[in-house]
C-alpha cells in the first residue's frame, strides 16, 4: 500500500492540517498535526510508522510550492508512545521532551508501550505483514526539549509545558497568539489514561490544574489533542476539573493501581528491554 492510500488529511486552515491513518481503526489511533510556517514547519506527532508520512506530506503539496527554502521538516513527538512516536525515524529532525530522550534513542517499546493487534489494521500495509512484528525503531532525537522552550515557526511560535502524567515527558505545544493548544494524550476528550508503567496521579493532577489555569487566564480557545475531535475551552476546563476530583478518590486510586500492575506485566512479555 502506498503512503497516498494509507494516510488522509483535511486542511483547518491557517496553515494547520489534520492527518490520520486511514486503516488503523482503533481508538489509540493518534492525530497527526501539520504546521506550516514561514521560516519552519512543524509535524506533531507521527502515527506509527507503517508508511512514509514524509512522503504523504510531499506528494499532497502540504508545505506549499518550494518547502526547500525552508529548514527541514521537524517532527515533534508529544511524548514517546508507540501512536505517537511510531513515524519519528522518517524525519531528519525529531524533536522529544528530555524525560523520553533515553526511551526513543533505545528502543525501548516497553516505555513506549507498543501493543498492536492485527484485528486493529483493516488493510495490511504490505503483503504478509503481522502486528506482532511491529515495533518501534529506535531514533536520536536531534531537539530536546524543556519546559518553556519556544519553537519558532516565523509566523507562529509553539511553546513547550511540559505536562507530565499520562507519561513522565508529556508535553502541550501552546500557540499563545493564536490561542492553540495542542495537547497530546495529556487531554483528549475520552477517558484519560493514568495507568500506564510510566503514568504517576499526582503529576497528571497537577498537569490537570495548569489546564484549568490556562482556561481561567483565557489563554485557550481550541484544543487539538492527540485522539478524537477537537474541542473548546469550555470543554477542557471540564475534563480537566472532572480528572483531578476523580483522582482524589479512593477507587480511583485501587482501579489505577490494578490497570498498572496487569498493564506492567502484559507490556514486559510483548516488550522484552532491547533496542529495536
């Protein structure tokens, strides 16, 4: 199958664009975001990595008529899990949070939680392929990234929060001018997941407060998260609210201990620790 027939896309204007991988129909189907700038463009995140998504991206004519006057594309992963971070080794610039350098840069699919099934893949990428080979390829990011970090599109300027939680380097991507958030799996409009070998409650609650802040000092007007539709501030203030009173509670507590420990094991036997 060719990257034109694996991936689609719809333009949200502005530069922005929103690509997803057709034939992964599974709900850790991640959304790709495309940026396009005057002095930079900017991937976030990269699906995983069945088909050039570099290739996509030149074949529909996403970067404009002469993408070469520019640097090159970079590709920022939000954090280092497998439906995010899957593509990264297509780029020659890959950007990461500091906390998931070691992660990408060894091919640790443990800590990127790599788990694919072949019920998930509606139509093979090529002939003979099974999920069960799938893995993550290691990748040296060549931008490590902090808190408060500024990328600089030309014409518009994401900046780095480093949200952690979900996983230890999490990060939103805030187009402050703009009033943009992109979000990763730190929000989504779906239950948010606090469970996995790397997740940690006090951290997402945390995290949870800076969103609500954001909404408080009318910072946001949009998310654009890592899974599902976009949504408005309103609705980030709610789920974000709704997070850190649930995690107060004790069986909140007893179901995140439990999803972890099974979440543990079932990840340690599908990802042995060895580079990719």
């Amino acid at each position: 199958m060719s990257a034109i027939d694996w991936y689609a896309h719809k333009s949200l204007g502005d530069g922005v664009f929103w690509i997803q991988e057709r034939f992964y129909q599974s709900e850790n189907r991640a959304n790709i975001w495309l940026l396009r700038g005057t002095h930079q463009d900017v991937v976030i995140d990269t699906g995983l990595g069945l088909r050039s998504l570099p290739e996509y991206i030149d074949a529909k004519g996403l970067l404009g008529k002469d993408p070469q006057r520019k640097n090159p594309l970079l590709a920022i992963a939000t954090h280092a899990h497998f439906d995010h971070s899957g593509g990264l080794h297509q780029f020659q610039q890959v950007g990461v949070h500091s906390a998931e350098v070691d992660a990408l840069a060894n091919g640790d699919n443990f800590e990127m939680v790599t788990w694919l099934s072949d019920r998930e893949i509606a139509e093979a990428p090529s002939p003979g392929w099974r999920a069960r080979h799938y893995k993550v390829k290691a990748v040296q990011p060549t931008h490590i990234l902090q808190e408060g970090d500024v990328i600089n599109l030309g014409d518009r300027q994401l900046t780095v929060l480093h949200m952690p939680g979900h996983s230890r380097g999490s990060i939103c991507l805030h187009d402050r001018d703009n009033k943009l958030l992109f979000s990763g799996d730190v929000v989504y409009d779906g239950a948010m997941i606090d469970w996995l070998p790397y997740s940690r409650v006090s951290d997402y609650v945390s995290s949870c407060e800076r969103l609500v802040g954001l909404v408080d000092s009318e910072q946001v007007d949009q998310v654009l998260p890592g899974h599902y539709n976009t949504f408005g501030a309103k609705r980030l203030h709610r789920l974000a609210s709704t997070y850190i009173s649930r995690a107060e509670t004790c069986p909140a507590k007893f179901s995140t201990f439990a999803w972890r420990s099974l979440a543990g094991v079932a990840l340690r036997v599908c990802n042995p620790r060895s580079a990719c």
